[in-house]
C-alpha cells in the first residue's frame, strides 16, 4: 500500500510540476522555405524546400531542411533530394550569415542512360535581413562542377520565415 501511495504521489507531483513549468518550444520555431518554378522553351524546373529553424535568442537560430528539385530539359530529367542543416548568426537586426550543409540525392536520365549519386554542400552566406525576409549570396566551399546540380558555386539566398 505504502508502494501505491508513493507512485501516486510520484505521478501527481511531476503533473503539477509539468504543469506549472510549461515549453515554450514551439514558440521560438519559425517556418518557411522556399518554393520555384520554371518553364520555358522545352524546360520545366520545379522546386521546394520546407524549413524550419529554432530561435535560441535574437541573434542565433538552428534548423533543418528538406528539398526537392525537378527539371526536365528535352530528353534529360532529374530529381534531386537534399536534406540540410542550416545556422544564422545576426550580429545586427538586418545583417544575418549563414552556414549550411545539405547532402543532395540526384537522379538524372539522359535519353536512355540513367546516374543516380550524392555530394554534399557547404553554404557559407550573408544576407541583409528586413523582417521575416532575408536576401544575399551564398557560396559553396565544396563546390564539384562535375556533380553539382548548380552551374556556379555562388548562389542567391532568398528566404521566408513566419
């Protein structure tokens, strides 16, 4: 009996407990992403990347990254897969840099010939920040012009976070 007493006494304190010291988690987790299209002279681009980041204060936030690329280009289609960490520093309200290492999946069929590997990227960025949008450059210091999806090592950074 006195094992009973002890469990109860157990549950309801750590309810209260819980209870009184509430998370607030989900309040300093932002979402956004980044959504394209393309299309143009026998030339479809589609794209998304759902985000989400955790602000630990003003000026650091952590997050992850999923993506998703399509391009069809004649008799050449891909489907590329990526997953991504992502870090921002904002020194300042408008200033933020970013680091992010994201591992691509690609599929590409040429005709009748088909390549499927993975490579990864390390984004080094800087942006200027108003509100919940940020607009700059990155750059990838891995960058591999015989398998990245990307034509340069340099790329814009538009984000959207709410």
């Amino acid at each position: 009996m006195k094992k009973i007493f002890t469990l109860l006494f157990l549950i309801t304190f750590s309810t209260i407990v819980g209870q009184e010291k509430q998370s607030d988690f989900w309040e300093n987790v932002r979402f956004g992403g980044g959504i394209g299209l393309g299309f143009g002279n026998n030339n479809t681009t589609i794209a998304v990347s759902p985000t989400a980041v955790y602000d630990f204060n003003e000026q650091f936030s952590l997050g992850v990254s999923l993506g998703y690329i399509y391009n069809k280009r004649g008799d050449y289609k891909s489907n590329v897969f990526s997953g991504s960490l992502l870090s921002l520093y904002r020194p300042y309200t408008n200033i933020e840099f970013s680091g992010e290492f994201e591992q691509l999946f690609v599929n590409q069929k040429f005709a009748i010939a088909t390549d499927n590997y993975n490579y990864p990227a390390l984004y080094l960025g800087a942006a200027y920040r108003t509100r919940n949008v940020s607009f700059g450059l990155r750059y990838d210091v891995l960058y591999n012009e015989n398998k990245s999806i990307y034509t340069s090592a340099v790329s814009p950074i538009i984000r959207i976070f709410f």
